[in-house]
C-alpha cells in the first residue's frame, strides 16, 4: 500500500478558511454571465477541453461551482467535489437559481476514494488548487482512479514559476523556492481576500507548492498519456502588484521589459484504451 503525504490539521484549516471566503465570492466572482444565460469559463479551457457535451464531468476542488456548473451549461452532466460544507451550499444554490443540475460531494480530495467510485469522461480541475494539496501523487492516482478508458483530465494553473515571487514588492524579487517542501507554509489570518480586497480573512490556511516537474511526474506515475502542455503570459488575477490588464479581458500580465516568464499553464493527459 502506497503512503500518503497527509495534513489533517492543515486541511481543517483551510476547509475553515474556504468556509469563511465562501460567501464572499458567491458575491465577488461576477457570476452574472452564469446567472443570465453564459458561463464563466474563458477562451483557452473551452476550446482545450473540446465539446462536453453528453459527457459525464468530475470538477475536483469545485469551490463554488460556478465553473461546473458552467461545464453544465456547455452539456455536460457535472458532479463537483470539494472539502467546504459552505462554498457547497453556496453551489447548490447557485445551481437551483441558474436551473443547472449539478452533484456536489463534500469531502477532502484525499478521502474522496473511499466516497465515490465512479468513472467519468471528463476529469477537471480548475485554477488555483495544487497549492492545497499536500501529496500530488495520489492527487494524480485519484485523477485517473475516476477516468473512464479513453478518458480526459484537463487542469489550467497558475504556473509554478509566479511562485516564486514575492507578491508584496513592487518588482519581481525572488522570496520563495521554487522546489516542493514537504511542510506547507503557513499563512496567517486577517489578510484581504484574493477576491475582495476589501473582506479581511480572519483564518489562516496552509500551503504546497509543486514545481512543474512533480506535476508531470504524479500524472505520468498514475498511467495518464500527456496530449499536450501550453505555457501562457497571462492570468485571470492580479497575482502581483506590478500587473497590468491584459489583452483578454479580466486577466493581468507583466509589464511592459518583465513579460518575460509564463504565468499559467494548461495541461490535457488521457487514460488509454
């Protein structure tokens, strides 16, 4: 039996700190393309992941749910698992005001095999969730634990690299390593909100960081083929404070003389037949 890499106290504090935040980005996440007939999905993930339509989806990490939902809008029948009883509540109710049926499973990414056994086409996750998990490798067993034969997993992420920045300098200085520690970092409380710089966190959460090599590894460990890796200069947040808007509206480059480095990366690796 393979040994896991598990926090307990680590995700007990982040489930209290998504629990907390929850609320707030069912107010902050501008869910109004959902809400009246669109989805909240970007450019890139909708032609990377291909038609959905008919097809059976599992959205790890789902949060609120506006992106499986939004998968649900595009056709597929979505079923979202993530660790906070409240960012659920809040997806199962943003489902019942768009009309969009959605299964939410509440339960820490590491538990969800003794949860739920069945396989799906499509498996996804979206941006802004490797950091919470404290072991990639059966992060990626689980992937392809739920894939059906010929099946797809599809990730967009923040990329590694942007982890190494110190996001309270005005430039790009260097605070962070860019290697994997097996203790998370820990962060404290009563800290603006990524989404609602005006919500001040009172809770801490704890957090990984996983260079682009381990990504690769865990999924290639787990039998997934890689279809393809892209690299992008650009993202849907302001990650750090010398930004500026990009091209594509809502997302945030580097200026002018420091748009040298990738920001986020997509990914498309599949279950053979």
């Amino acid at each position: 039996m393979m040994t896991v890499n598990r926090d307990r106290a680590a995700e007990e504090a982040n489930r209290r700190h998504w629990d907390e935040i929850a609320e707030v980005h069912a107010r902050t996440y501008g869910l109004e393309r959902l809400l009246s007939g669109g989805h909240q999905l970007d450019d890139i993930q909708v032609s990377e992941m291909g038609e959905v339509r008919g097809k059976t989806l599992l959205h790890l990490q789902c949060h609120i749910g506006s992106d499986t939902l939004s998968w649900a809008r595009l056709g597929a029948t979505v079923t979202g698992v993530d660790i906070s009883p409240v960012s659920l509540r809040v997806a199962a109710e943003l489902s019942a005001r768009t009309g969009l049926p959605a299964r939410f499973i509440e339960s820490p990414l590491l538990d969800l095999p003794g949860r739920l056994s069945e396989t799906f086409d499509l498996v996804y996750t979206s941006i802004g969730v490797l950091c919470w998990l404290s072991d990639l490798d059966e992060w990626a067993r689980i992937i392809a634990a739920h894939l059906k034969p010929g099946g797809v997993f599809y990730m967009m992420e923040s990329h590694p690299m942007l982890n190494v920045f110190d996001d309270e300098a005005d430039g790009l200085r260097i605070r962070h390593s860019y290697f994997h520690r097996r203790e998370p970092h820990l962060w404290p409380g009563d800290w603006p909100d990524y989404s609602d710089p005006e919500t001040i966190v009172k809770s801490g959460s704890a957090e990984w960081t996983w260079p682009m090599a381990d990504i690769l590894n865990a999924l290639l460990k787990a039998g997934l083929t890689l279809e393809f890796l892209h690299e992008f200069d650009e993202m849907p947040w302001k990650e750090l404070p010398c930004m500026v808007p990009a091209e594509r509206r809502g997302w945030f480059r580097l200026p002018d003389g420091m748009d040298l480095l990738p920001l986020t990366f997509s990914l498309r690796a599949g279950i053979p037949i």
